[in-house]
C-alpha cells in the first residue's frame, strides 16, 4: 500500500518531489519518509534549512493521517491546522528519517508527533502537529 499512498501524496503535494522526500514506509500506526542533505536544501554553513526539516515533517505526518483515513473514513481528507517544531540539532550532511506516530485520532482531528533523526540515530527535530480530517467531497 505504500506506494499507492506515496503516490497520491506526491500528486497532492508537489513540493514532495522537489525536496526528494523518499517513503520508506507508509501505514496508518507508522510512516517513515527520508530526505537527502544536499547543498540547494540548506542555510549558511551548509546547514540544512529548518523549513525544509519542517516540510519534511509535515509531509510525513500528514501521509501517516492520511493512511489513518484510508482504513477508517474512506474518500476523507486531511490539512495541517497546526503545527510546532523543536529543533535539537544541526544537519551538515546524510539523510534525514521522519517517523510518523498518531497520538491521537478523532472523528475530527489527527494528532501526530513526527521524529526526524540523522544517520547516526541522533534526534535532530520533533514536530507535533493536528490534522483536521476534511468530509468526502
């Protein structure tokens, strides 16, 4: 199922390819994406840009909300209504892997906590944020 959801999150959200966002996993209780560091990603010093640790996050969290939906509301869709980030760590060079859990999932709202970790495992950024489950149209 992972690629048929990667599919319809790369065709919902096009920034997905820009970032070269990669799923590795996509389901309702986990999704892992990952993000090459490369040079057009990131700020000064060769430090990748925190909005695009930041979209990386929301791409991930949101795919997980959705994937959520698919087995539980069928044709519903999601949007970010809020999000916050909390940056750990600097990151020069490697992958970044985002791992979507829900921590809450309502007929309303979808809460997800998204870790983003380096190669060597270190937690470099965590994101919470709240999807707001959208009616079939």
């Amino acid at each position: 199922m992972t690629d048929d959801l990667m599919r319809l999150v790369s065709e919902a959200m096009p920034l997905v390819a820009t970032l070269g966002i990669r799923p590795k996993v996509i389901a309702a209780d986990e999704t892992v994406l990952t993000m090459e560091w490369r040079p057009e990603v990131c700020t000064t010093a060769g430090i990748m840009h925190g909005g695009a640790l930041m979209a990386l996050a929301d791409t991930a969290g949101a795919a997980c909300a959705f994937a959520r939906l698919v087995e539980s509301a069928p044709g519903a869709g999601t949007s970010t209504i809020e999000s916050n980030t909390h940056f750990f760590a600097a990151v020069r060079g490697g992958t970044v892997t985002a791992t979507s859990r829900p921590l809450h999932s309502g007929r309303s709202t979808i809460v997800v906590q998204t870790d983003l970790r380096d190669d060597s495992g270190r937690l470099v950024a965590q994101t919470t944020q709240t999807q707001a489950v959208l009616a079939p149209r």
